[in-house]
C-alpha cells in the first residue's frame, strides 16, 4: 500500500492540509484519467492550466490534490498539498509511486539536436548483443527487451516515463537508453530521475519555436548534466563548441569524444563509402554497415558509453560491427531500378546539411541527386529558407513539398522555403504540395545510378494535416515507384 507520506519524499512542500496517511490508488496530471482514489497533480501548461480541472477530478474521485495554488471550497475529506512547482513535484511523485525505478537500472539519457535516437537504438542493440535485458525509450519506438510499444514524444511524461521503466526492471531489465528532448528537460519530465549517464551528441537551430531564443535552447540541453549525480558520468562531443558548456558546473565525472578534438574517446575513420563505413579504434579496424562521418560520431559514442559502463573493448566492438541503426536514419530503400533511394528523417538544417554532404562526399558526381523536402507546420519557421537553400546547394534537382503541414497552409510553408533558394538554382527547383505526387516525379525524373532523398520524415509512417494523421510511409512509396 502506497500512502502519501511515501510518496512525497523529496517534494519541495509549502503546506499538507488534511490527511498524510491517505492511500494512494494512481497518479495522474490528466484530468481525464482520474480514478477513484488517485492523486491528482494540477499543472500549469502551454495552453491548459490543470488547476482548472480540480473541481472535475474530485468529482471522479480524487482524494489527494498536488497544486501551487490551494482552491477555495473543497469538499471534505479532500488532502491538498501546496507546493512551489507541480511540474517538478510530479516527476518526484511518479518516481516514489513506482518504487523509484530508474534508481534499479543503468539508465542513459542522450540529449542533443541531431543523433539520439541512432545513438540510443545503436546502444540498445548492442547491450542486446552483449547478452543483457535492455530497454528503449526513443523517437522511433519504445522497447522492452523485444516488446515494441507505440510512442508518439521523444520523452514520454513523468508518469508514462516511470510506469515504462517500472516495467523495464519488473521485466529484468539491467540498462536503459533514452532519448531525452529539450521540451522534457524544461517540462520537468525527467524530474525525479536517477540518471548513470548523460550524453551530448550535438546542437544546431530546432525548436526555436518553443524556445525562442538559441541560448535558451542551450541552457535546456544543459539541464540534463546540471541534475547529474557525482556517481554519474557525463560524455560530450568536444568537436561541437557547445560541448563543453554542457559540463560547466556539472557534478557528474566528465568525460569527451570526437574526431577532430583532443578526446578521452577517439577515432579514426579509414573508408566512408555509400556501402559503409571502416573505423580504426584505439588500433583495432572496424567494419560498419552505417554509412557518414555523422554515424561515426554516434557509432563513437555508443562505443564510449559501453566502455563508461565497464564493458570490455573487443566484445563492444564486436557487438557494435553488426548493428544496424535507427528506422528512417540514413534508410536505404531497396528496389530493382537500381537507383540509390535514401529516407533519412533530417529536419533541421543541420541534419539536412549533414546528410546531403554525405551523399555528395561519396558520389561519383556522375549520377544525379533529386531531393525530396518539406519543413513541419506549426514549428521554427526560420529554418525553413535555410532549408530549402541547402538542399538547392547540394542537389541537382529539388522537389520541395510537403511535411507535416499540421494546422498551416502547406502553401504558405513552401512559399517560406522558396525565400532561401538562390536565383541561380530556381530552374532546378519543383514546387508540388502533395507528398505523394512528389515522390513519385521524383522517381519518375532518375535512372540507373541516379539518387534520391527523401528528407523530413523517416521512420513516421503518418502525414498530419489538420489535427488528423492520415497513414503514409515515404518507404511505401518509394518502393511502389521503383519497383
């Protein structure tokens, strides 16, 4: 039995009206899934501010309200603890509720703009490999061992997040990877959370819709190191500059990687080709079938973060030869047109400008490179002419289209990435709003040996529009094309 003393170790208290020995049946922040004996946390939102809704959740049988503010007129019999951020004591109120799961498994969260999810899905694949019970918590999918279960955020909330790591130890899990976004770590998501390790991959411009300004995207990454234990390590890339901000003032043993970079954690790469990789670590040559100097960072870092958590040398390497990555990252799609057709789910200028110098570092120059493009509705509208001129930069032809328009016009999204395409490139640019049909001229446009990227979405098999999500896959449809 769960009672509320026990679950508010550690919550910042201004005040307990009422009774600390009440029993506490579930934990909610959503009104709508309120039972009868739960206790209901009021948070202030972007657009919704549970304290609204307090009345409502009594009404389906909460007994106990967590809120900043205390509500006049309740009933009798209702507990309510005040206290100076919800948000915060949410995450903390999760954590003891489900027995402080992430304290019962090597739990790793990686933060960054562009390589998460492959870092992430890369580490869980090879502790997989090493003979481990493993959990994942990514874009792409949520895992338990072999259990795939739906997401649809990079970090799930604070309860989603501690039921799913409950789980994960019940299950016998020994470690877990985790994705871990800027919204999470500004959201509180990850209050409560015992972390072994934190990992910097990179930051490049996302999300300054939600975070207005560069340096307060920063400061958000940031804050994954700054709760960091002195138990816990922290591993940044050094060759991003930002690198080492992210371990000022960071309590957690501090570790580096990069190419370029004095680093704790070095390597070499010796062949980058469209069929792969070879990397040379610490003197040992390693064969990949991931393919850029961007996957060899994350191949690094899933190297580093395995050697961080005392795993020997040869089986890490041996395990990592023959993982495979992220779905929608880099994806070769197979056909029988013989025509390289690349999903890659880049969506900010960054991955964008990564992915298509990679591309263009490998090819011969002889064969002609058709991008596929479109940048997200109701997000950062700065990158989209940012966008549409890297792509114009790299390629031979352009294709701008549509992404997940959600609730804007798919016109007005293309007109702003119109802005950045150079007058010199206009003739090789195409204009066609449906996602399909651009596409399939894209197929229509290549021969043998020609190239095609399909940028934006990757592993979704959704398009938004409108508040609706409407099934569609580029993969699907390539393959339809080529085939």
């Amino acid at each position: 039995m769960q009672t509320l003393k026990d679950i508010l170790f550690g919550v910042s208290l201004q005040s307990i009206t009422g009774n600390r020995e009440e029993e506490v049946l579930g934990v909610a922040f959503d009104s709508r899934k309120v039972e009868p004996g739960f206790l209901f946390v009021a948070v202030k939102g972007l657009t919704v501010d549970g304290h609204d809704f307090i009345e409502s959740t009594i009404d389906k049988g909460a007994k106990i309200i967590v809120c900043e503010k205390t509500p006049k007129n309740l009933p009798k019999g209702i507990t309510v603890v005040q206290t100076d951020n919800s948000a915060k004591a949410l995450g903390i109120i999760a954590s003891n509720f489900y027995g402080r799961p992430s304290e019962n498994i090597k739990l790793v969260g990686i933060t960054g703009t562009n390589g998460k999810t492959t870092c992430a899905t890369l580490l869980f694949e090879l502790f997989q490999n090493l003979g481990y019970s493993v959990g994942l918590l990514s874009t792409v999918e949520n895992k338990i061992n072999h259990k795939v279960l739906d997401t649809s955020f990079t970090t799930p909330d604070a309860v989603q997040l501690n039921q799913l790591l409950a789980e994960m130890v019940k299950g016998g899990c020994t470690h877990c990877f985790m994705e871990v976004s800027s919204h999470a770590l500004v959201q509180n998501r990850v209050s409560g959370i015992h972390f072994t390790g934190g990992v910097f991959t990179n930051i490049s411009h996302d999300h300054l819709d939600y975070h207005k300004t560069f340096d307060e995207y920063i400061a958000a990454k940031k804050l994954l190191f700054d709760g960091l234990s002195s138990e816990s390590f922290a591993l940044v890339n050094v060759d991003d500059k930002r690198g080492m901000v992210m371990l000022q003032n960071t309590k957690a043993n501090k570790h580096r990687l990069g190419i370029r970079s004095m680093a704790d954690f070095k390597v070499r790469i010796i062949h980058n080709t469209l069929q792969g990789l070879e990397l040379n670590f610490d003197g040992v040559d390693v064969w990949f079938k991931l393919i850029g100097e961007f996957n060899a960072y994350n191949l690094l870092t899933a190297y580093a973060v395995a050697i961080l958590l005392e795993e020997e040398k040869e089986d890490v390497l041996s395990g990592l030869s023959t993982t495979s990555g992220a779905s929608g990252r880099f994806e070769r799609v197979e056909n029988t047109s013989n025509v390289m057709a690349i999903v890659d789910y880049a969506h900010t200028p960054d991955a964008l400008e990564n992915v298509l110098k990679t591309i263009d570092d490998l090819r011969t120059k002889n064969e002609m490179l058709v991008t596929v493009v479109g940048c997200g509705g109701d997000r950062d509208k700065t990158k989209r002419p940012k966008m549409a001129e890297i792509a114009a930069r790299f390629s031979d032809k352009i294709i701008l289209t549509s992404d997940n328009p959600r609730t804007e016009d798919p016109q007005q999204i293309l007109e702003d990435m119109k802005e950045g395409i150079p007058k010199s490139k206009e003739r090789n640019v195409m204009i066609i709003s449906d996602r399909k049909e651009a596409i399939r001229t894209a197929c229509n446009l290549v021969s043998d040996q020609d190239i095609i990227l399909v940028a934006g979405k990757g592993h979704e098999t959704y398009q938004e529009i409108n508040g609706v999500r409407n099934h569609f896959d580029d993969r699907e449809i390539l393959k339809e094309q080529l085939n």
